[in-house]
C-alpha cells in the first residue's frame, strides 16, 4: 500500500509539473518528497526487522524452554537408571559374598526388576516435543532410540538374573553365581553415550547452560 500511494504520487508530480509556471518550485517539492518517502521507507523496513528479530526471539526462548523442561524430565529418567544398575550390582555383589544363600537377596531382585519395568515403561512414553525444530527432533529421536534400547537391555539383565537366583531353581550356590556372571557379561548394554546429540541440540537453540 505504502509502494502504492508513492506510485500515485509520481503520476500526480508529472501532471503537476505541466502546470507549474515555475520549475524551479516543482525540483523543491520532488527534493522534499523524495526525502520524505526515503525517510518513511527506511523507518518502515526497520520497524518490520525490529518485529521480525523480537518474533524469532521469543519463538527461540519458547523452544529453549520447551527443551529444558523436556530434559529435566529425561535427566530424572536417567538418574532411575543409573540407580538401578548400582543397586543390580550391589545385589549380585552381595550374592557373590554371601556364605549362604539368603532369600532376602532375592527379593531385592524381584522389587529391583519390578523398579526397572516401571522407568522401562516411563522411557518408552518418551516423545519429541513438536515444537521444536526438525533438526533438534531428529537429535531428540535418536536419543529416545538409545535411551529405551538401554532401559530395554537393563530390564533383560535383571530379568535374567532374578530368574537364576530363583530359589526354587536354585541348588549349587556357586553354579547360580557362574549364571549370574555370564549373564551380566553377555547382557549388559554398553553405555548410553547421548552427549554429542544433546550438545548439538543445545548449540542449535544457542543453549550453552
């Protein structure tokens, strides 16, 4: 519209300067209204930059947001875990030691393995926040994929060892720890390395906490 009036302007100055005895008057008032229009233009692009940069700034601060509360949800998930395989290994350390078997220990297993199905189902409830952008989804997708093949492998490992610690199935205590040891080596899941992703997620949203 602003293009508009100006256009129509340029038609009104020709047809005034067919009338104007003195041109002299007609140069003065193109100088002033080309002024005036410059002037305009410039202060209109700069309002719209201004609005664009405070737009784009706000919609950052929403997605910064939006990721932090989605990963101090996650780190709480984590942190489940990191407690369960230090009570698993305490467990079968006490296993190990123990002179005699002790039903009490394996209860332990069974209220653990209970512990570990309950985070297990928390991390598969996991989803990308739609608000985000594509790029920091596909990050956030990938570290779901680690995180529940994790938790997966954990809820397999303790599975497995509450089931050879079983005290109907038990009956040579050192046979039951050599099943316990070779279920924990072939079972357990390397670590869940999601650093890269998450640093790459938080460089894109210009998150350096």
């Amino acid at each position: 519209m602003f293009y508009g009036i100006f256009f129509v302007g340029i038609i009104a100055l020709i047809a005034l300067y067919k009338f104007l005895p003195n041109k002299k008057y007609f140069h003065y008032l193109c100088i002033v209204l080309l002024t005036v229009f410059f002037t305009s233009a410039f202060i209109q692009n700069h309002y719209r930059n201004e609005t664009m940069s405070r737009a784009q700034l706000e919609s950052l601060q929403l997605r910064q947001k939006i990721f932090g509360e989605w990963y101090a949800d996650y780190q709480k998930d984590i942190n489940s875990l990191d407690r369960n395989w230090q009570r698993f290994y305490n467990i079968v350390e006490t296993l190990k030691t123990a002179e005699v078997y002790e039903y009490s220990t394996y209860e332990q297993l069974l209220e653990l393995e209970q512990e570990t199905l309950d985070e297990q189902k928390r991390i598969n409830e996991l989803v990308v926040p739609p608000e985000l952008h594509e790029e920091c989804r596909d990050l956030l997708a990938s570290v779901i994929v680690k995180t529940k093949t994790y938790a997966d492998a954990q809820v397999k490992t303790i599975s497995l060892t509450r089931q050879a610690a079983d005290p109907a199935t038990v009956t040579d205590v050192n046979r039951m720890n050599r099943r316990i040891n070779e279920i924990t080596i072939r079972e357990t899941p390397a670590g869940l390395f999601t650093a890269t992703e998450i640093s790459a997620i938080r460089d894109i949203l210009g998150d350096k906490d």
